[in-house]
C-alpha cells in the first residue's frame, strides 16, 4: 500500500485557500492545537536550555564557525558521503492554460484542454488548463485562423481513420499522421489507445514482466510503434547501446513513462519521467534512482508508484512541491524505504536529461525513520539530504538501502510546534516568506499579498509566542540546516555551488514575548537548530503584534542595554515579493509565458466525453491587470463556467481533436469594459475557423449572461435599447401576483421586479411567495414565478424584506440558474435611511448567503426610508453614504443602491461622492406611490449624474413626463 500525503497537515488556523486540493488520506479530521511554548524551552541556549552549549553550537558545511574559528567537523559526520554535484538554476517550460474576469477592470483568462480516454470504470481525464483572468473578450475570431507557417488546417472530414497494417514480432504503428518533436511530447499520447487495452495500468501482474513498449527510431518526426510483450534483456539492450537512448513505456493510454540510463553527475542511475500525468492536472515526475552493481532489470516498482499518483490525480488529490508519498509495505525489495519527498528543482544541474515539460516535481526515495519529518517538517528533511550529499538544495538522486539522516525523535524545540506522533498539526508556513541572516542583523521578509495568511497566525497565536514556518530562499546563497548526532540536533550550513556565503536562510523563526526587562537584555537573538529564536519583551510583543495587523514594518534591536557597540537586529518587512508560481509554463495558445500568473486548480462537477473520449479543465490563470492579487470567488466561479461552456462547444470534435494531435488546448478569455475577445489554440496555433464558431456560440451567452453583467450592455447587445443610457431601461413593479407576472411578461419591460415573502405561518409548506408586506399571502410561489419568467428574455430584480427568505430563494434560483442567462439583481434594505422606520437586513448574514449561491449576482443595496408631505423631508446624510460604502468596497460584485426620487436632489453630493467610489456603483431612482417630487427633480439627477450610473424604475405619470422631456420614445 501507498498513501499519498501533502501539506495536509492542520496548522493552527485553517487555511482558506481553495487552490490544489492536497493529499489528505492519512489526516485525521481532528485540529488539534499545537502545545504552548514553555518559556524555559525558548532562552538562550544554555545548560537549562534545549541543550548544552556545545551541543548547540553553529556550524557551517565549509568548516567555519560564525566567529571564523575552524569547527571540528569529525563530530558532523553521520554516514557515507557523496560526490559533490554541480548547481545551475533551472527555468524550466511547460505548457499552456487560461485567464479569468476581473470585474470593473482589465483581465484575461486562458484555459487549456486536453482530451484522453476512458478505461473501464475509471475515466482517464485530460485536462483543460485555464487563466483565469478576465478582461472582456473580443468576438471578433472569424477573421482568424491557423498561421500558415508550419502548420495545415485540416476539415473534419480529412481525418478519416486508417486501418493499419498488421507489424511484426508484436510491434503495431501508433499514428503516421503526427510527427512529435520529443518522448515528452504530450502529442505522443493521440494515438497509444488504439493500440492498447483501456485498463488503468498495464503493468502485468507478475514481479518480472514489463509493461507494453513504445519504440522510435529516436529522429524527430518518426513513426512510434508499440511492442506487447518487451523483455528485461532486448530493454537493457537498448538502454546500453549507442549513446544510451531512452525507452518509454505505456502504463496505460494517458500515460508514458520514459526510462534512461544517465551518469547523474557521476553515478550511474535508472531515470524516470513520465508523461500524461498534466492531462489530470498533477505535475509531471521525475525520478533519479542510483543503480546497484550489476542491476540488469529496471525497478519495476517505480512503475507500480506511478501508477498510484496517476490514480490519485484521478480523484483530485495531487502532489505538490514538498508534498509526500509513503509505503506500508516493502518497497524496492526493503521494509526500510519509506515513501518518497517530492521537491521542485532550484540550483541542481539539470543538463542533458530528457526532461518532462513544466511543471514536473522530482521525487527523493526517504527511510522510515524520516518519514516524521516528512510530514510535518519537510524543508528540515530535504535540507539535512542535501548536506548530507552535499547538494544544494538536495540531491535528486534516491539511493536505495542508505543510513536513515534522523533516528529516533529526541529533545527538538519541534517537539513544541510540531505533532510528530499523530500529524495533527504542523508549524504556520507562509508560502514565500523569507528569512534571511547577514552578519550583524537578520530580515523576515513578508509578501504583502499574504497577510491574511498572518493574520491568522497572530489570532491562533497565544500571547507570549508567535512562531512561522519561512520558505525555501532562492535569493539566499546557503540555508542552515539540522543535523542529528546520537540523538542530539546540532546546527550546520549547506551551501550553493560557486557561492560566496554572505545571506544564509533559516526555515523558521519563533518570537518569544517574556523576555524581562531586568535581564539586562533589549532582545535575543539567537539560531534554534534550523531556524532563528528572537526573545523580546512583553511590550515589544505588543510593538510587534501591532505593527503586524497595520502591516508596518518592524525592527528588534538586540543586544545589551549598556553595550550599544554590539547590537544587532531582526528587522520584519513587508515586501512586494516577485511571483514565482508556474516557473517555465507557457500557454498553449501563442506560447506566451505563464510564469509569474496566479493559478488554481479546477475541478469541474460534470465530465464531458463522447466516444471514449473525455475533455477536463485542469487548471485556470490569472492575468490580472490592477494591483489586486487576490483570487475571488467571483473570477474563480466564472472561470468554471467559461471551462463548463468550453468543454460542451469540444465535447463533439474530441475524436478528431485528438486524431489531430490537438490533445491539449488552450483557450483564452479576455474582459474589458470596451471589449470582449477570446482564443484558443493548441502547441502554439490557434484552433481552426470551424472550432472557433462552436466555441463563439457556447461562450458569449456566458460571458455575456453573467447575473452580475451590466444591464446596459446586456440590453445592447440583444438590441433592445440603443445607447448606454440608464433611463432606456423600462421597469415593471410589484409583479407579485400571478395576474401582474403576465402582465409584465407580456409587457415591453425590460426588467421585472417583484417580491419575495416567507410565510411563518406554516402556510405553503415553507416555500417562498411573492408578497410585499403587510400582504403575507399570495396566488404566487417564488418557484411558479421563476418557471414562467425563465421562458422569457426579462431581467430579473428580487426584493427581500426578510432575512428567512434568502437562502430557500436562492436554492431555487440555482435550480434555474442554467436558463436565467440575464441580468439578475438581488435587493435588500441593509440601512436605516431618511425618515425610515422599518427594519433593516443584517448586511453581512444578507450578502454572505447571497453569495455562497451566486458570488456573480448583481446587489442593490438601499436604506429604510420614509416619505411625509407635511414635513421637511432631510436627504440621505454623509453619515447614511459612508456607512454604505463601508460596506460594499471591499464587494466585488457590481452594486445599485436604490435611492428615493423625492430625496436625492437635497442629497446630490453625498451620492456623487458616493458613485465616485467605484466604476461598480450605480443608482436606481425609484418612488413611492404618494410621494410628492417633480419632474425638475428627475431632470436634476440627471444634469448631475453620468447617464450609464443612473437607472429609474418610476411610476405613472412621472415616468412619461420624464421620459417625453429627455427624448426617449415611451411605448404605452
């Protein structure tokens, strides 16, 4: 058995971000809480500290203690040790995805598509890997099509099938039609099912055979066959021959695994590289597996872990950098082999190896004994390995029957942070945070975008200790490191390559708040194994807590109160960190990089597929063009709308597609407020003109069908007003009833707006009617109303006067919401208004409920008022506007606030001010039945007001007048 784990550990506050679903079947659900740090475990070190002086002396890999004394490194030695390798960055390459919606500004989303079979029971996915980054997209694709060089388009009707000859000694061509550049093409998979059986592996059962063949010649554009039946001694016959060729295997129609015998730098090792593991969205592998003397028969279990991570991407669960896989039974012919470390490759030499396109994770064979550390602290295990083989960061070789580098858990300060007995709970790690230690002062530097990644570790934090997990440092040019020697953990410094040793990182920090004042003592600072302790006192805890959540830098100064000759500092930075995620990935649209886009993964609800064959969207990019880094929920749930229409519009080409060689497809949406576009293509070319036509019909009813998309622009583009002006849009009230619903579906309105009521007198059967109180009963549920008003092409305006009704009203609004491709605004009051006496809705229960169900609707968000024509009616105040802005600037939904025609010419600055907030803000005149206004009044707002921010929902016979003086046509 193998269970794959991932940073699915809990740390103390639970962590909301919904990217890759980690690798969670050995977690428990528990949460429990670290232990508190005893104040004793956290001073100097010292004999009633963690350990003795000697025992917790610095030392570094080059022999030098921090004072330049050389250290005895005798006492360091803890098993055979390595060649050194060499280092060199790598960027790696890999393939395309998709943008996503940015509302109210500029954004593009990408996705890309990949198309596989299905074995058996088990669909073997491939993946359409998405940006989301919205802008607007152009519609404009009919114009474009595949460059013409290099490429050919070809109909549908050219890729007619071809029976293929019969191939000698078991040997079967697999597609003459698509030359591939490389084995880790992802092109090579088009056409493998055709020529094998469609089982999930097709490792035979036995300890000896091999899984099926893929022969090539080795030239670019040649012709793959399959052999069935390949044996141990024709495989090392071609793996020893001429220049060492690689070999690639089929483990099943949507994945290969190449094999190659390769000096790695010195040593001779087995490599392995798969291919197929992107089309489920789960990075490729590779794995350097050091040879044994004689070995003559390649590791088959390799093959056997492989196909456990491709079933495990299979159910969502990935593997991701410093994620982990471990064994409970023998593995590689020994009970002592643990699992595997998967890491992503920084400094080490990548040269000359057939390596997989980005992104792939290369796996580290680890010993029971290290499988603690493993799970809750995988930095300090891939850390202690590259020291120990003097590597940087690690080595990527796996050496089979070595010395486990930690035995038995003895006395670590990560005793105190750390569950290493259940694996409840690990230390916060803040993904791209940094420690850097120069001499004299240290740096924790934090990006600014995760800070609420910080916030919840002070709020989980008690108040004497906050610690954090750091990431590994590419800026650093050596990292401490941990090292166990009979039980005890000592301190030591690994390195790069052709380095000169100036800024070394640590991979945690603690900051322990008890420090007294008469200790003599401003703060300590001081290395912990591998990571920095600072002790400081109550008040700079509070200092540091502070400046914290205000995200204002903050130094400690350390040192003697009398000894100002030797202070030193720690220093906490927010930083505008540079983005690092999707290293070498490019688009498969236009081969534009992705590298440095924010991404997630997708997982879609439902899978589309048609004849064997089945298109998924694996993962969405954002390219997002204002300073907001964040990913809302609103761009995510577009984004899977977009991949949901897209993989409809290719459900019926995926044969051809993949006849084709277009396996992996990449399709890119843009959202401007000026413009809407989109493209999509495969290996660089754009998709041709047939494809492009299917996805315009599928894709622009979305785009433009979004519930939170503009009304104007909604009803100009189904034609139904001429220009972007708010007083175009006719209205029809109160269609509550079922007399006044017809009436209004009948009517030429082009938005409806009625009300919805909960009976709490058991009436109905707990269904929502539409009924504005005092009334409490209708002829009308919410249910009837929405299955006659989908049938028409009406916007839709809902109004709330109970916070009871909300959530049952959305639940069927979602049973609808695939037929309610049209404007959609939610209304509630949230505030007390003008002379307002009613009740108001609990604002963030209200917009929380509303947008667990549809994170894309339109609100309109309005005050309680009141109207009497014998007094001076007061306008909406300063108070009543910022308080409402308070409230929806941090939205990102676009918002109407209702507003009272009688009370908005004595309010005309507060609103101005307030529509000036934000491109999303808009108003909605509306008017009660006695109230006294003119048409003066109407013809003011709109003197004021921008003409697309204001729409008026009024009654008769103030609308004709208002509608007559302005020029707009009223049909009656």
């Amino acid at each position: 058995m193998m269970s794959p784990t991932g940073s699915s550990l809990k740390s103390n506050h639970s962590d909301d971000c919904a990217t890759v679903q980690a690798l969670q079947e050995t977690q428990t659900s528990s949460n429990t809480s670290p232990t508190a740090l005893p104040i004793s475990a956290l001073k100097q070190p010292s004999v009633e500290g963690l350990c003795s002086k000697e025992q917790k002396r610095v030392w570094f890999a080059d022999g030098i203690l921090p004072n330049g004394e050389v250290a005895d490194t005798t006492k360091l030695s803890s098993g055979s040790k390595r060649c050194p390798e060499d280092f060199s960055p790598l960027l790696p390459d890999m393939p395309l995805m998709v943008n996503t919606v940015d509302y109210g500004h500029s954004t593009t989303v990408e996705k890309p598509n990949e198309i596989g079979d299905i074995t058996r029971n088990e669909i073997i996915q491939n993946p359409i890997s998405q940006d989301p980054s919205v802008e607007k997209l152009p519609i404009n694709t009919g114009t474009e099509g595949l460059p013409t060089s290099g490429s050919v388009i070809l109909e549908d009707d050219v890729f007619a099938e071809i029976e293929q000859p019969s191939s000698p000694i078991g040997r079967v061509l697999v597609n003459n039609n698509l030359p591939v550049a490389s084995i880790s093409d992802y092109k090579l998979l088009c056409g493998i099912d055709k020529y094998v059986s469609n089982k999930i592996s097709l490792l035979p059962n036995d300890e000896d055979s091999l899984p099926p063949l893929l022969v090539t010649s080795g030239e670019t554009g040649s012709v793959p066959t399959v052999e069935e039946h390949p044996s141990h001694e024709q495989i090392i016959l071609l793996l020893e021959g001429e220049g060492f060729r690689p070999v690639t295997f089929v483990l099943n129609a949507n994945l290969l695994v190449t094999v190659k015998l390769v000096f790695y730098p010195s040593d001779k090792c087995w490599y392995f590289s798969t291919n197929g593991l992107h089309g489920l969205g789960q990075a490729e592998i590779v794995i350097l597996l050091l040879c044994l003397p004689n070995e003559d028969t390649i590791p088959r279990d390799i093959f056997k872990l492989l196909i456990t991570i491709y079933k495990d991407a299979l159910k969502g669960k990935y593997i991701e950098n410093l994620d982990n896989i471990t064994f409970t039974e023998s593995f590689l012919s020994s009970k002592d082999h643990g699992g595997f470390l998967f890491i992503t490759p920084t400094f080490q030499k990548l040269d000359d190896l057939p390596l997989p396109s980005n992104p792939f994770l290369c796996g580290i064979l680890i010993q029971k004994l290290e499988i603690p550390w493993a799970k809750v602290f995988p930095m300090r295990l891939m850390l202690r390995l590259g020291a120990e083989y003097k590597a940087y960061p690690a080595p990527l070789t796996s050496i089979r029957g070595r010395k486990p580098l930690f035995g038995e858990i003895g006395h670590t300060i990560m005793n105190l942070l750390v569950d290493l007995r259940n694996y409840q709970y690990t230390l916060h790690n803040i993904d791209q945070l940094l420690i850097h230690m120069e001499m004299g002062k240290s740096c924790i530097k934090i990006p600014r975008k995760k800070y609420s990644d910080v916030m919840k570790v002070i709020n989980s934090s008690n108040e004497h200790v906050i610690s954090i997990g750091a990431s590994f440092s590419t800026e650093a040019d050596s990292h401490l490191v941990c090292v166990q020697n009979d039980g005890v953990y000592q301190t030591q410094a690994n390195c790069a390559a052709g380095h000169p040793r100036k800024v070394t990182g640590a991979s945690f920090v603690v900051f322990n708040g008890a420090l007294k004042t008469s200790s003599g003592f401003l703060a300590k600072s001081s290395i912990v194994e591998d990571g920095l302790m600072v002790q400081i006192t109550p008040e700079t805890m509070n200092g540091l807590r502070l400046a914290l959540r205000e995200q204002k830098d903050f130094k400690i100064t350390c040192g003697k109160v009398d000894a100002v000759d030797l202070r030193e500092y720690v220093d906490i930075c927010w930083v505008d960190s540079e983005e690092k995620e999707n290293k070498g990935v490019i688009s498969s649209v236009d081969g534009r990089s992705l590298q440095g886009f924010l991404s997630e993964k997708v997982k879609l609800e439902t899978d589309f597929e048609t004849d064997e064959k089945i298109v998924k969207c694996t993962e969405v990019f954002y390219f997002l063009k204002d300073q907001d880094l964040s990913i809302s929920a609103t761009r995510y749930q577009f984004a899977k709308e977009i991949a949901m229409a897209c993989c409809a519009a290719l459900c019926p080409h995926l044969k051809t597609l993949k006849g084709n060689g277009m396996n992996k497809i990449g399709l890119r949406v843009s959202i401007d407020t000026d413009m809407v576009e989109f493209q999509a293509g495969s290996e660089g070319h754009l998709l041709p003109q047939h494809y492009l036509n299917d996805l315009d019909s599928a894709l622009i009813p979305v785009i433009h069908g979004s519930w939170s998309e503009n009304i104007l622009e909604h009803f100009l583009r189904n034609n139904q007003i001429t220009t972007k002006d708010g007083a175009e849009i006719t209205w029809y009230h109160a269609a509550n009833h079922k007399a006044q619903m017809n009436e209004a579906l009948k009517s030429t309105a082009h938005m409806i707006e009625a009300d919805v009521f909960l009976p709490d007198d058991g009436s109905e059967h707990g269904q929502p009617i539409m009924a504005h109180p005092p009334e409490t009963s209708s002829d009308n549920t919410l249910q009837e109303w929405l299955a006659e008003v989908v049938k028409s092409d009406k916007g839709i305006k809902l109004d709330f006067k109970s916070l009871a009704a909300v959530e049952p009203s959305m639940m069927l609004l979602e049973s609808v919401k695939r037929h309610l491709k049209r404007p959609v605004w939610i209304n509630a009051d949230i505030l007390p208004g003008p002379n307002g006496n009613g009740r108001v809705m609990d604002a963030k229960l209200f917009i929380d409920t509303v947008t667990s169900f549809f994170p894309d609707v339109t609100f309109s968000l309005g005050w309680t008022t009141g109207w009497h024509p014998q007094k001076v009616n007061e306008g909406y105040s300063w108070t009543m506007v910022k308080e409402m802005e308070f409230i929806c600037h941090e939205l990102n939904q676009p918002v109407t606030f209702p507003v009272r025609a009688a009370l908005v010419r004595q309010s005309c600055s507060q609103l101005l001010w307030l529509l000036k907030k934000s491109g999303r803000y808009s108003l909605t005149i509306w008017t009660g039945k006695d109230d006294n206004y003119s048409i003066e009044d109407l013809l003011c707002i709109r003197d004021h007001f921008d003409k697309s921010q204001v729409f008026y929902d009024i009654l008769e016979p103030q609308n004709y007048k208002f509608k007559q003086a302005i020029g707009i046509k009223v049909n009656l």
